[in-house]
C-alpha cells in the first residue's frame, strides 16, 4: 500500500487532486486508517487514475468520466463515445474559429477606419419576395434611386415614401462600384389589384426572388452616394469571415431614396449579401486535409512558361488555355514534368507576374515566346485542394490559417503544383498550393 503522498508523487498529480477525486466518487482510496483518517492506495490503482487522467485530457468533464468508469464500457463502445466527443469537439472548434474570424474582421475594420465606431455586419435568412419588378441596365450606380422613383411612378405607389409598411428592394447584379454598369431589378411585394393592371402594361413585370439560407447584412443611413464604404465593410468582412458569395446582393430601402441628385439622395438601407462558407464545397476528408497544411522546405526551382502581368487573376485562366494549346501543338516541346503556376509579389505598380509553366533544367532552351524564371526555396506551408477549389484553398490559406498560425508570410512567390496525375478535365484532381513562410 502507498501513502497518499508517494502514490500522489508516482502519478504526478497533486494530494489535493486525490482528495478531490476521492470526495466526488472517481477514485476513492483502497483504505483509510480509522484512528487517523490517512488515505492509502493499491498500486493497482494507477491504472484507474491513468484513465481518469487520458479522459479528463480528451476534454471529458468528471461528470461524463465518472459515467464512463461505472459503466465499465468495452472498447467498442468506448470508441462510440470517442468518436461522438471528436464530432463535438469539431464543431466547438468550427464556433471558435467563426468568432476568430469575426473579432479579426472586427479589428480590420477598426484600425482601417482608425475608430471604433463603423457597420455592424449580421448573418440572417433572407425569405423570398415576390412582386412586381422594373427591369433594367445602368452604367453607374448613381443611377439606382432615378430608377427607384420611376418604379413607383410606373406602378403609381409615389405615396410609398411616406409608408414604412412597405418596402422596395434593389436586386443588383454585381458589386457597387462607380465605373461598372449592372443589372438591376427593382422589385416590391405589391397585391395583384384591378388597378396595377396598367403598372404591368408600363413595363413592369411578375417576379419570384428566392430567398436564402444565409446572408451578411448591414444597415446604411446617409447619402446613396456613400454606399461604397458599407460595400468595403461587407466585402473585408467575406474575407476575413471566408465567404463566398451565392446570389446578387439586394438593397432594401427601408426609407428613400428621395428623387435628388445621388449626392443629395438620403435613405435607409440594408444591404444583403446572400452567401455561404468556402467550406460548404469542402468534403469532410477534404476539410480535414486543408486544415492542416504541411510544413516543408524546398529548394529553389526553375520555371519555363507564358506569363500574365496585371492586377487580376481573371486572364489565368485563359493564359492556361493558351499555353495548354502551345504544348498540344508542338508535344515535344518538353519533356514529361511537373506544372506549376507561380504568382511573383507585386512590384511598384500593384500589378503581379503569374507564370504558367512547367519544371525545366538549367540548361533547357527556352522556347520562342516564352520567359525563364527562378523560383526561390525555402519554408512553405502546402495546402492540398482539388481544382474546383483553389479559390476557396487560397482564401482559406491567407484569411484564416496564416494569421492563426504564428507564421508571416514570406517575401516570396506562391505557388500551385501540378503533378504528371493531373488531369485539367477533372474538377477533383489534386492540386499543391505553396504558400511561403518564415
């Protein structure tokens, strides 16, 4: 028999512990001296506590462990129970990485801003709306509330802007941005009445707009004209939140905008984003797999191929399609290797280099119209993903993984690998994204 002393300093637990666990039923001592109330275990009681020890690191409370020791559970059903604890646990870490997110987004837009003060972006389901619509192209958003008031006067609801019963909402196809035309449809859940009879034969049209599961929302109240701020709050937001957008964002106008020149146009809106999270296109092995990049050194490279130079990654696609189609015409251009797709950083102008190309020695010909580059080694963070997800592996990489991870990014380029195995015709065919560390 051991004092509760030795048999404390053998488990390297604490005397107070063992009294604690005595007193709640987990591990009561083998005797107990009756004249001095001295605790003794059996060294057989190790093992109890070494398992009291593993539950209660796995996360278990005393609660579920001491259910799990009087049930004297077998393997099998111990398993169960671990593999439900993992779900739980899994999706306590898919919360606490949300509210991660939303702090970070939150302090983005604080030291931007350089106030606290600024939008407060929520989440909602939107329901679908159906009414009647005005359907038209603008060139500039300015646009949108002489397009407004010529929705209410077509229908004849001018009164409308003294009812707040009722709403008019903006579908609109793309981002607010000044120099970009778009689609919009201005649509409000009107009654079918005798008397807009004559709204439809003006132009106006039935609609169904469908709702959705989840949106990012904020509420705007100044001049139309200033809408472009809330925008960049709901844009950093999805970036930092990592969110992808499903549908048209909507405006709904909760009062005006009044029919004066758009810097003088005061309303209330709330602008919607209907989205989702870039992991809804995620599998499970998938999610897991991205979770947790490897960490690798490499050394440094070179790469033969056709570059872009600009500020978008739009044109990567077809600078892909164009050197797929110069490597399809002339076969023996090179030799069977590895593809890469390398983004140089910036330069002085804010636009970046991207190179699609393949593997190449140092002595290999460059072919005609064609560049050389070098890829510099050192520590990266691989991230595995599929072709259909490379935006959503990227957006994943730098908005949530790189800032949570103690590592800063490295000057110096990233990368995409593509093995001999891929295939361009498949969207699940394995990608390695190479993002550079210190």
């Amino acid at each position: 028999m051991l004092k509760i002393g030795e048999f404390a300093r053998l488990a390297q637990v604490s005397v107070k512990t063992l009294r604690y666990y005595d007193r709640v039923g987990l591990l009561q001592p083998a005797a107990v001296d009756r004249f001095t109330s001295y605790r003794y275990y059996d060294p057989v009681q190790m093992a109890r506590l070494n398992r009291i020890l593993a539950l209660k690191g796995l996360g278990f409370s005393l609660d579920q462990i001491r259910h799990l020791l009087r049930e004297e559970l077998t393997a099998g059903e111990l398993r169960g129970m671990l593999r439900l604890w993992k779900t739980e646990l899994a999706a306590e870490i898919d919360d606490a990485r949300t509210r991660l997110a939303q702090v970070r987004a939150r302090l983005a837009q604080i030291e931007h801003e350089d106030c606290p003060a600024g939008y407060d972006v929520i989440t909602k389901p939107l329901a679908p709306i159906a009414g009647l619509a005005l359907q038209q192209t603008i060139a500039d958003y300015g646009e949108l509330p002489s397009v407004i008031d010529r929705f209410a006067a077509l229908a004849g609801l001018c009164h409308w802007y003294e009812d707040d019963a009722l709403l008019i909402t903006a579908i609109c196809q793309g981002w607010s941005t000044a120099d970009v035309s778009a689609d919009v449809e201005i649509v409000a859940p009107l009654p079918v009445v005798d008397g807009l009879r004559v709204a439809r034969a003006a132009g106006l049209v039935d609609t169904q707009i469908p709702g959705a599961t989840r949106a990012a929302c904020l509420l705007y109240e100044g001049a139309y004209i200033g809408l472009g701020a809330a925008y960049a709050t709901l844009a950093s937001w999805c970036d930092h939140m990592v969110q992808r957008v499903t549908a048209p964002h909507r405006e709904v106008f909760l009062s005006g905008p009044w029919p004066l020149p758009p810097d003088e146009a005061q309303c209330v809106v709330e602008l919607q984003l209907p989205i989702e999270s870039l992991w809804a296109r995620f599998s499970k092995d998938q999610q897991e797999r991205i979770m947790n990049p490897d960490i690798t050194e490499r050394a440094p490279f070179t790469v033969v191929g056709m570059v872009h130079h600009g500020d978008s990654t739009e044109e990567i696609g077809q600078l892909w399609t164009k050197f797929n189609t110069r490597m399809r015409d002339d076969p023996n251009l090179f030799e069977p290797s590895i593809a890469y797709g390398v983004c140089f950083p910036p330069g002085p102008d804010g636009k970046f280099d991207y190179l699609a190309g393949m593997g190449a020695s140092i002595d290999a010909q460059t072919p005609q119209g064609m560049v050389r580059r070098d890829v510099p080694g050192g520590r990266f963070a691989v991230f595995e993903t599929a072709l259909a997800t490379i935006h959503e592996a990227y957006q994943y990489a730098y908005q949530t993984w790189l800032p949570a991870s103690g590592h800063s990014r490295r000057d110096a380029p990233d990368y995409e690998l593509y093995d001999t195995d891929f295939c361009g015709d498949d969207p699940q065919s394995t990608i390695l994204i190479y993002i550079p560390i210190d």
